[in-house]
C-alpha cells in the first residue's frame, strides 16, 4: 500500500508527499528531488536532512534526486557535461499512470542546449514497500552517444552544523560505501548505532557502483567543514573522468562508458531500504536479490594469511578474475554450505604487494568487485616499520636549536626526508599526534618486537630529548608535555632559516608551543615510557640507560599530571574528561603498577580514571573531544566504564562505533572508522576528505574486540558482526606501512587521488591500536563451521582443529566455542589445537621468528575466561611445574622447539 499527494505552495509548484509500507518522504517542490525520508518503523527520524532544506536548495546544492553525466556524440574528443543541481529552475513532474508511480519528472528544461540530443526522465516508484529513483537517458539525437560518466547524487542528514552533541548522536547519518561494481552499495548508518539504518542497493543490472566521487559546492563556507564532510555521487559509469580528472590515478574499478544508438535508451536505478540494525544491512542486500560477500578475517591479507570468501548468491558464478593478473589465487572449496553461500580460498601472492581486486561475473552479466590489500607478513611489517622509524627518521643534528635531536621525526615520503619545518608546528614539534606518531611508532613496536638497537635509540630520545625539553623535568610543571618543539620566532633562534614558501601566519611562537595544555599529548610519552619499560621486563639486558621501573615510574607520573592540578587549583590539563586516543595503553600501565607492588600508585591512578568515568557516566554524550563530533573518545570510555563495570556507558561506547565503523567488501573501508578532518592538521595534503585507515581504525577495534571476547554468545550472527568490524580496523594499520617500512597517516579516498599521504604525521595511534589489539581468534560460524580470524586452520579433522596462529603479534588467542582468552608477555604462539567434543586445548608456545626478539628467555603466561559461554562449566590448567610471576605463569621458551600448554574443561 502506498498513497500521495501534492502539497501546494501558493501558486508556486508543489511539493509531494508519499508513503509506503516502509518509508514516509517527501518530494521537493520545483524539483522533486527527495526533500525527507521517514522510515515507517520510526517516523520521528528523518534520514535526509529536511530540516535545513531550505538553506541548501539553490544552485550547486546537491540532492537525492539529481543526476550529472558527460557524454559526447560519435566522432568528438571532448565531453560535454551536465548536472541538475547546477541550475535550480521548476521542471516538470506528473504522479505516473502506474499504480506503483510516485512521481514522474521530465529533466530537459534543465540543459535546453542539450535535449535536443539526449532526453533525460526521472521516475520515483515503490516496489516491495521500498523507494526506487529511476533515471532514462534517451539518445534523440541522429548518431551514436557514448556515456561517458553518470552519477547520481546521494544526499542524507550528515549535516553536525548548528546541533549539539546531543542532537547530532540522535538526528544525523554517515554514509559509506561499497565500490563493489552491480553488487556495490551505500549504507546509511544512523550516529546512535542502533538503527533503523538504510541500504541503498542497485535496481537492476546496469546500475554499476564504478566509483564514489565527491560533490563539490561552490561558495558554500559551511560545506566540505569538520562539522558537514559533503555528499557523493553513485557513480556508474566513469570513463570521462578518468580522461581527465583522474587521469594521474588508478581508479578503484575498471572505468567504463556505455554506447546508446539513435533511439535507443539505458536505465538505471537504486533502491533505498530500511534495516533494523547495522548488522542486518547485509540481510537487506541479499534480500533485494544483489550478492553479498564475506571475507574472513578480512581484505586485508599478509602474505602469510590464507583468505576465506563466502558468496552469497541466487546467481551462478561464471567467471573470476584476479588485477593486477596473478595478485591473488581463488579456488573453490569442497564445503556445503547452507542456503546459496559458496566458499573458497584466497592466497595472496608472495610477490604482490598494494590493492589487488577480484572481479566476480555471474550468470545475468551482474559483475562484483571485491578490493584486497596484500601486505607482508605482521611481524615483517613491524620489523619494517620499526627500522625504517629509528634510521631514516632518526634525527641527530644536535644543533637544532629546537632541541628536537636525538628524535624520531616526522618523514615526508614525496622528498625522502624529514618534516623539520611545517605551519602545523607540532607536526615538525615532536608533540600532538601529528608530530609524536612517529616515536609513538617506534616505542610500541618495541613492546611486541623489542630490538637492542632500535631500544639504544629510543633511550637516547627519552633521555636527552624528551626528558628535559618535551617533557619539563622539574619545578612546579615536573612531567608538563609542552605542545611542540618547533615554533616560529625567529628573534627566539637567531640565524635559524625559516623556509619562506611556508605561510607563517598565526603559527605558534615560543610561548604557545611551549604550553603544556593539552592531555592527549600525555598519552604519546606515557606510552614511550611504558613499552620500554616492557621491553625491559620480558628483554633482560636490552635496557642500558635506565632501569624498567625508572620508565616504568616516568609513565605514572606523566599520567598522574595529566589529571592533576596546580597549586591554584586549575587543572594542569584540558580535555582529560575526555576519551584519549590510545590510553588503552594506561589499562597496561596500571596492571604493571601492580604486578611491581606500587600500590600507592596503582590507586591513585584507578582513582583518577573512576573520576573520568564519573564524568562520562553522568553524560548522555559522552564522546567530546576537540572536535565537534569525533570518533576518538570511545576507545577510553569504553574500557574504564567497563573496568567500572558501567555496562550501560560501555554500550554506548559499543553503539556509537557500529554508526561509524562498517565492514564491506572493500579493504579501504571494511572496519575503517570514520575520520576526515585529520590531513588538515597532520597530512602534507591538507583538505576536508575521507581518510582510509586513519587511526580511528586500529584505535576503535580495542572496544570491539573486548567485547566479543565478553560475549556469551560468540557464535552468533550479531556478535561476529562485530567481530569483523573489528578486525577490520585491527589490520588496517598493516596497510599504512609501505614495503620499505615508511608509514602513512593515512590514504586519501578522492578518486583523483588514491594515493597515501606522504606524511608519517599522526600514525602512530593507528599502530599502537593495532599491535595492542592483533590476535587470532578460533570461531564457530553457525554458517561458515569453524573459521579463524587472525590465523590459519592447518587441520580440521573430525571437528578437532589445529590453528596456526598468522596475526601481526602472535601473543594473544581467543577460543570463542571456551571463552578463553591466553596472552603471552613475550615470545610467539606457533600453534594451539581445541577438541569440541572434550574443550580440551594445547598450546604451543616458542621464540618469536623474527631475529629482534629472540634474546627473551621466557614468557608470562595469562588465561581468562572473558565470557560465560560454558555456563557454569570452567576451562583449567593442566600443565604442572609452573610458577608464578609478574601476574601470571612463568613459562619457559626454548632456545629450539616450543612449551606446550594444556587446558581442560571441567564441569562444576
């Protein structure tokens, strides 16, 4: 059932309103593009953003509705181009004589140079409850028309300007998409988390998702803004951009264009429907008969990581193939499967590296892409990262009269170089995430994969950088972090050259540098601190300029003065009632307080992270930061409301992550947390753009990941959602590192641009999410059977499993079908082997198999049931002989071979 109307506007034209089984809207006057969406299931919800509708319809004001393509006439070079949202005039638009019609509008009064060669209708129908935006080109011209681009605008409420925190969480949406060809799609996710959300999916077989290509608007101030990221277009076809705009780049699909005779047409189509949640948006694909894939653990793969893709698909598949050729091998598996899910195994080649994409053709003609990223190896790329970090971005020039030597240094990758000049002072500062990634980088990797090299420099750094000109090392401001380094003043360092093709207007001088305001800059030389400190313990000997709990003590009290206060009573910091990024790192911080019996430390450290919590647990919001909305502060609040078992404050955490966070099937944006504003303040390339692998994404899969570990239902559909989000984002990182182990923030998404920063800038968070989160986890997928993210099933027999464990730290498992979570200090699981039928578990444990960490000679073993999933039942130690220490089992690794550990299931 449906019905419309036509609402008058005086004499003006109308507007229309319409409703079906499942959306409510409303078509604008003039130009009946989509003015409101409603779903049904909440009609107090709009998904477009009405409510500033009449701001933002005049001239380059894009809408759901518009349409914009470029063609030329067989025989011509040059393309001529249109758009309906560049000229705001009333066109024409009848109800159609269809029963399913909702409205019918002739376009040519748009472009009258142009319909006397193409015409051009849009229809707005319903089928099955759903919205359906049709578009018919029609070639009335007397030669062939090749089509060269055709987009459709997508507009929904991602509008923060002028709401509070309160009411952009519950009124507006993110949209992202998945590039995938006639099986791509848009979700539409709301801020909440907790739906009702949209899918947008092709209506038919020519509607191709080619590409998804940024809307400018010109002379808008408020567009393209942190607080109003833009709209997009659902491009189809995109062969003239790639002649021209593009033409630098390597689009993410093969560009097209599509041949329409004299008196022939071609018609496109999307339909928007609702879901429930985020993790039924794949259900709702499937359901509108468009295939879905599924790739576990992900799209991006190590070279030592064997992929598994589930397609499911009414439609036979007819063909495979792998750009660039021999990137990747497909082979179909021998499983049965239920439904019309297909199985099969993705090996990514030893000799790829970068994207690599699968195009699927099934019967119909309907193609699917599917985007990968081959990396190396995880221990590779941290070996890389690590080494490229403390050698070609080691600074040593003792005469830097910013005293930023001995560093680890921000690196520009376009000129092989340091940043050692930049008008975002801290970026070339040492400070703030942009300028501290780097060491940041540097000391975490130290914590997984700690070197003796690589640590000397890291000593040097804290000890004649760090401490004493970054961090203050007496007085009143003892363990203050200044904001930068690096200032402009050039009374304040006579003869220094500034560069002078940097505009250095308004850029912090000595004294704003040097202030000490800002608590996510504790977080950086806290965690410095803490992972030598670390290496320190499970390393013996690797230290030589001060002893583990010297750092150990520098972490907790760079802490301690981030949320203390001076003699007047002002707080030494601002921002610390806000979720940092990274302070998962604190949680390490105060288990090491205890395992060393500081308890005085330990408490007071808990104390001032209850006082936080407090906060966020009195706020209906409790996600602030810098930044009118962000994606940063979840990470903290969930873990310290989960430490204070706030599962309320927690949840929100969790619900706020899936609004922003999606897995599709396409590595750039499969767990890629949503960030755009950050290549302003640490990219080379600064612009308002969606970023690919920001640190949002290893930062937001910490959350996620605990909480599938806490789930008592591990196996559902629901949960593992979850759990591909977060790996995801846990193994984006791997992606930022390039072959020669240079890091990028981050890569832009602009299909002119596709390329990553050159930048190193505010990585470092990226990493330390990654390599605090990385694991293997053993799961039982009520379709797929037993799957591993993170590791390879070597042997599946009779249903007892062997996993060899493929993660970037191959520390940490996590046997779902037990609830069990083991965690090594040191050293590498090699393998581990569960029994359903008993829950019997053995795991093997040796040396790391990468030189730098082999000096450890044992380990500090930890298990924990994480979830109730066995009920009363419990999982226990087997293994006799072993002792504790530093919190756990002391396990012993040899210098050939392995431990193995046993566990058992018992019934209580």
């Amino acid at each position: 059932m449906y019905w419309f109307c036509l609402l008058l506007a005086g004499t003006a034209a109308a507007q229309t309103s319409f409703s079906t089984a499942n959306w409510q809207g409303l078509f604008a006057a003039g130009s009946g593009v989509l003015e409101s969406l409603k779903p049904t299931t909440d009609l107090a919800f709009d998904f477009s953003p009405s409510d500033v509708f009449s701001t933002r319809n005049g001239n380059g004001n894009s809408h759901t509705g518009d349409i914009s393509f470029r063609y030329r006439l067989t025989g011509q070079n040059d393309w001529i181009g249109a758009d309906s949202a560049a000229n705001r005039v009333n066109i024409a638009s009848t109800q159609p004589q269809d029963s399913t019609g909702l409205l019918e509008s002739d376009l040519d009064s748009l472009w009258p140079n142009i319909s006397s060669q193409l015409h051009v209708t849009r229809l707005w129908t319903q089928y099955q409850g759903d919205v359906i935006l049709n578009f018919t080109l029609a070639n009335v011209a007397d030669t062939t028309i090749e089509l060269g681009a055709l987009g459709l605008a997508i507009e929904m409420n991602n509008i923060f300007i002028n709401r509070t925190a309160d009411e952009t969480m519950q009124d507006c949406v993110l949209l992202d998409p998945y590039i995938g060809l006639g099986a791509g799609y848009v979700q539409v996710t709301r801020l909440t988390g907790t739906g009702p959300d949209m899918v947008i999916t092709p209506f038919g077989n020519l509607t191709k998702f080619e590409a998804w290509r940024f809307l400018p608007e010109r002379n808008n101030p408020n567009y393209q803004q942190q607080t109003y990221e833009g709209n997009y277009a659902y491009e189809i076809y995109t062969k003239a951009y790639a002649e021209q705009e593009w033409n630098a780049t390597t689009p993410w699909n093969t560009p097209t264009s599509a041949m329409i005779s004299p008196g022939e047409s071609i018609s496109v189509a999307l339909r928007f429907s609702a879901t429930s949640s985020v993790d039924q948006i794949e259900d709702a694909v499937a359901s509108n008969d468009v295939p879905v894939a599924v790739g576990i653990p992900g799209y991006v793969l190590p070279h030592d990581i064997v992929g598994s893709l589930y397609i499911n698909s009414s439609e036979a598949i007819q063909s495979m193939t792998v750009s660039p050729e021999n990137g990747l091998s497909v082979s179909a598996r021998n499983e049965t499967l239920s439904g019309t899910w297909q199985a099969y195994e993705v090996l990514p080649s030893q000799e790829a590296f970068g994207r690599v994409r699968l195009d699927i053709t099934y019967a119909s003609g309907r193609t699917q892409a599917i985007h990968y990223y081959v990396t190396n190896t995880g221990p590779d790329t941290l070996q890389n990262a690590g080494d490229f970090l403390t050698s070609s971005q080691w600074y040593t020039n003792t005469s830097d009269p910013f005293h930023r030597a001995p560093s680890v240094i921000s690196y520009d990758y376009s000129v092989r170089n340091y940043v050692l000049q930049d008008n975002r002072a801290w970026i070339a500062g040492i400070s703030d995430e942009g300028g501290a990634g780097s060491f940041l980088a540097a000391g975490m990797k130290q914590f997984i994969y700690p070197s003796a090299e690589e640590i000397a420099k890291l000593e040097q750094m804290v000890n004649e950088t760090v401490w004493g000109h970054l961090q203050i090392s007496s007085g009143a401001q003892k363990y203050a972090v200044r904001k930068s380094l690096f200032f402009y003043q050039p009374s304040a360092v006579p003869g220094y050259q500034y560069n002078n093709s940097i505009n250095w207007n308004g850029v912090w001088n000595e004294a704003a540098a040097y202030l000490t305001d800002r608590a996510y800059d504790y977080v950086h030389v806290s965690a410095l601190y803490w992972a030598l400190y670390h290496a320190g313990r499970t390393t013996p000997g690797v230290l030589t300029l001060q002893t583990p709990l010297w750092y150990l003590n520098q972490s907790y009290n760079t802490v301690a003065y981030t949320f203390g206060a001076s003699a007047n009573g002002a707080p030494n910091t601002g921002y610390g009632n806000d979720g940092l990024m990274g302070e998962t790192v604190w949680s390490y911080l105060l288990d090491s307080l205890r395992i060393e019996n500081l308890t005085a430390e330990a408490t007071n450290m808990e104390s001032l992270m209850r006082a936080r919590q407090q906060v966020w647990a009195s706020e209906s919001d409790p996600f602030g930061s810098e930044m009118a909305w962000d994606s940063t502060g979840q990470e903290g609040v969930y873990l310290w409301s989960t430490y204070f078992n706030d599962s309320t404050t927690a949840n929100k955490s969790l619900n706020s992550i899936r609004g922003y966070m999606p897995t599709v099937p396409h590595w750039a944006w499969n767990g890629n947390a949503r960030r755009y504003w950050d290549f302003l303040y640490a990219g080379k390339i600064p612009q308002i753009e969606r970023q690919i692998h920001h640190y949002g994404s290893g930062l937001n899969s910490l959350p996620l990941l605990a909480n599938y570990r806490s789930n008592p239902q591990p196996g559902t559909l629901k949960s593992l959602y979850d759990l591909r989000v977060a790996f995801g984002g846990n193994m984006g990182p791997l992606s930022n590192v390039r072959q020669d182990g240079s890091t990028s923030l981050a890569m832009h998404s602009y299909p002119e641009l596709l390329e990553w920063d050159p930048y190193s800038g505010d990585y470092g968070p990226n990493f330390s999410g990654m390599v605090m989160g990385a694991g293997t986890y053993l799961v039982d997928h009520p379709i797929f059977g037993m799957v591993s993210f993170g590791g390879n099933i070597v042997s599946n027999v009779n249903g007892n499993v062997t996993v060899q464990p493929r993660d970037a730290v191959r520390r940490r498992i996590f046997v779902a079908p037990l609830g069990l979570y083991v965690t090594f200090s040191a050293g590498a699981v090699q393998e581990f082997a569960y029994e359903p039928s008993t829950g019997a578990l053995t795991v093997s444990v040796g040396k790391a198999q990468v030189d730098q960490a082999s000096n450890a000679i044992s380990t500090i073993m930890n298990f924990q049931q994480t979830s109730s999933v066995l009920g009363s039942a419990s999982v226990t130690l087997e293994t006799s002989g072993l002792t504790m220490q530093q919190g756990g089992y002391l396990v012993s690794l040899p210098s050939n071979g392995t431990t193995t550990l046993t566990f058992s299931k018992t019934s209580n």
